[in-house]
C-alpha cells in the first residue's frame, strides 16, 4: 500500500472511530464526535456506502464522492448578513482543530462548541466575540 493509500486508510480508520464514538451516552461526546465525523468527511470528499451485505472482511466500504458543480453567485448575496450560531463551552472529549487560529486544542479542554461544526480555543472566542461586538 503506497503513502496515499496509507493515508486514505488513516483518514477512513479515523472516521470510523469518530461514528463509532457519536452513539456515546455522553451527549457532548456523541455530538462532537459526529460533528467532527462529517467534518472530515466533507474535507476529504469521502462517500459512504452501505452494502446489502458486508464483503469478507465485515467491514463497510468507503469511496471518493464526485467533485460536486460550482455554486453560483446570487445577486445582492453580499447584503445578507448571517448570524452566528451560539457557541457553548463544553470540554473537547477528543481534542481538535481551532476554527479560529487553526492550532490544535487537546482532549478535555475547554473550549467554546459552534452547532454547526467546530469549536475555538476559550482566548480565541473571546478575541472574536470582543472583535465581532458579541459574547
């Protein structure tokens, strides 16, 4: 198996574990884990498949989505201001990847938990939340 195919089966491995840990009876952990499940499933383009039955090695299949078409631009798409879903600070049941700085938090750190995907370290949220006049 070459360095890519390496990699894939990291990433596939990960995934796994991660959809494995989202039916945890901790809801944090379980919402985490999903989140971040799908988080690197969008990143790398992953599809999943469900077989009829499972193939010799009893495990599923996983396959590389088609490159989707480009969105297109709405006119006066800029007007519209979005708002931010309310984060909630909750300890990292598994560590990740700062939405804000992009530097890692580690496993049972607190940090500040966006719904849809992604959390911030605790001094990161606070400078963004002072920056974006919210908090």
């Amino acid at each position: 198996m070459g360095a890519e195919g390496s990699h894939v089966a990291n990433i596939l491995d990960r995934i796994q574990h991660l959809l494995a840990l989202a039916s945890s009876s901790n809801e944090n952990e379980a919402r985490n884990a999903a989140l971040l499940a799908a988080q690197l499933i969008r990143k790398h383009g992953v599809h999943l498949t469900m077989p009829a039955s499972r193939g010799s090695s009893g495990k599923h299949t996983a396959t590389k989505a088609p490159e989707p078409a480009p969105r297109k631009k709405t006119p006066g798409s800029k007007k519209v201001k979005r708002v931010a879903d309310p984060a909630e600070r909750i300890q990292s049941p598994l560590g990740g990847e700062c939405i804000h700085c992009s530097d890692r938090y580690k496993p049972r750190e607190s940090v500040y938990w966006f719904s849809s995907g992604g959390g911030m370290h605790v001094r990161c949220f606070e400078e963004w939340a002072k920056k974006h006049d919210r908090k």
